[in-house]
C-alpha cells in the first residue's frame, strides 16, 4: 500500500537501521481514534511509517482488532489493526487509508465530523 501523505509527516533521516520494510519516523501528532463501544478517544501518533504507526492512547481505553484512527492535522483515517498492546501506547498497522477532503464513508462520519471542528477552530493553525 502507498500512502500519501504530506512531506511534514514523513520528513526527516532517513538512514536508520530498523526491522521493518520501511523507514520508521518519530512524530507528536494529534489523532483521535473510534473504538469499539462508539467511543471517539484521543490518540498521539508517536513513530510512524507508511505502513503503521506507535500511538499513544490517553485515557484507559484498550484498542483491539480494527479500528479507524484520524490523523487531525492531515485528515487521513487510517483504518488501523492493533498488532501489540502495551497500554498506552499500541502498535497498528495501516490496511487503508481514506481522504476526508475527498470522502466521508459513513462508517468514518463521526471522525470526520471531529476533523471539520477541528480545522475550523483558532487552534488548528497551532497543532
């Protein structure tokens, strides 16, 4: 899978030596995260890569199976599979991405609701 995402994500060194296919990146990035019960929780993208990501989960919530994260500055859903727990912080792996400036699934509506707050608010040019 590709993932296109703006350089301000995926800048930076890339010569580090890591086990995974690609190159691993650390971020500070807001995310919020849908989870099982409907719950929308906040989420940090902590390392990141095309393929998944390290998150760290704020409140006492465990993640599990699939589950849909937004990355708040981008407006990217990635439809995510935890593939370790250690809480807080949980380890996914991207199976899809979606665009929230160009679609609005509907099971991803709540996040996207989430996303125009967000982009809209003062703040957004701060994060």
């Amino acid at each position: 899978m590709n993932i296109s995402v703006s350089p301000s994500v995926f800048d930076g060194d890339a010569a580090a030596v890591e086990r995974r296919q690609g190159p691993r990146r650390r971020v500070f990035l807001a995310g919020r995260a849908l989870v099982d019960d409907g719950r929308i929780i906040e989420v940090t993208f902590r390392d990141m890569s095309e393929r998944g990501a390290r998150l760290l989960v704020a409140p006492p919530a465990i993640l599990r199976g699939l589950v849909p994260v937004l990355l708040l500055r981008e407006g990217l859903v990635f439809r995510a599979h935890v593939i370790w727990n250690h809480a807080p912080m949980f380890g996914v792996a991207f199976n899809a991405v979606t665009d929230l400036r160009t679609a609005r699934p509907e099971p991803y509506e709540p996040l996207a609701a989430i996303w125009d707050a967000w982009r809209t608010a003062p703040q957004a040019e701060c994060d």
